[in-house]
C-alpha cells in the first residue's frame, strides 16, 4: 500500500512493526536555496521571508529574528529555514508521532561539512561523495540494533 501520509497506517498498526531510524543532515535544502538563485546579494532578508509567511508580520518579525545570526547571508538565512521546516521539523515530528504510537526508532542529525569537496561552492551535506559517510552511519546503526535485538531473543 502506497501513501503519501504515513499516520494512518502508524495509528492502524498496518505500518511495519520494525524500528524506525530517522535522519536529518544539515543544511539539506542549500542546493534548493541554489537552485532558486540565493546564492547572490540580490534579496534581503524579508523579501525571502515575506511570501514563506505572507500577510503575517509579527510572525516574520519573529523568523528574522530567530536567525539573526544569519541576516548578513541570505543564501545561508534561506538554507537554514528551508532546511528545518521541510527536513528537520518533519523528521522530528513523524519520529515523535511514531514513538506515541509504540514505534521503537532512533533519529540522527548528520552534520559534516567537507569544503574539499564541494561540487560548487557553499553547497554543503548534501553532495554524493557524503552520502557515503551517512550511509556508513546507517549501516553501523542497523548493525547495532540488529546484534541487540538478536541477543534479547
């Protein structure tokens, strides 16, 4: 069965009853934020933020603040929340959801930064090449659980 939205197949029990590893990299959304031409001085802070939360200006008060350590870098602005609401926020909340609902899982935040190997510049985690670090992660992590699990039996 196929689903877009996974929550019901969590509170039906039909979704599979093996742990969950959950995962998260930093800084995944710089190369939408690339894709989309942030990467240039072109836009302020509150031009990007404006139509995320349109017609809501305390609550972009509020997101301009929360990163304003970033104010002076667009792209990185726009890479930090994109990351955290589309990658970071929803990994958290399913893995929560799931452990509500009896789920065993484990979540992780990958964070590696590796500028020798960037394919452009300020691209970060989310290049090929690392995908092999984080798969390495995975694999000792399923090892892990695997050997526990079986000695529990």
């Amino acid at each position: 069965m196929q689903t877009t939205d996974v929550r019901p197949n969590i509170i039906s029990k039909q979704f599979a009853n093996i742990p969950l590893i959950i995962r998260s990299n930093a800084d995944e959304a710089r190369v939408f934020a690339a894709i989309a031409d942030l990467d240039n001085d072109k836009k302020t802070a509150e031009q990007f933020v404006s139509p995320i939360v349109p017609n809501m200006p305390l609550v972009q008060q509020a997101v301009i603040a929360a990163y304003s350590s970033l104010l002076n870098d667009v792209f990185l602005l726009a890479s930090a929340i994109l990351t955290n609401v589309l990658f970071t926020c929803t990994a958290g909340r399913l893995s929560s959801f799931a452990a509500q609902h009896g789920y065993k899982g484990w979540g992780f935040y990958y964070n590696a930064s590796f500028p020798n190997t960037d394919y452009f510049p300020r691209v970060s985690a989310y290049i090929p090449r690392r995908f092999r670090w984080s798969l390495a992660l995975i694999l000792l992590q399923i090892n892990t659980v695997l050997r526990r699990d079986s000695r529990s039996n």
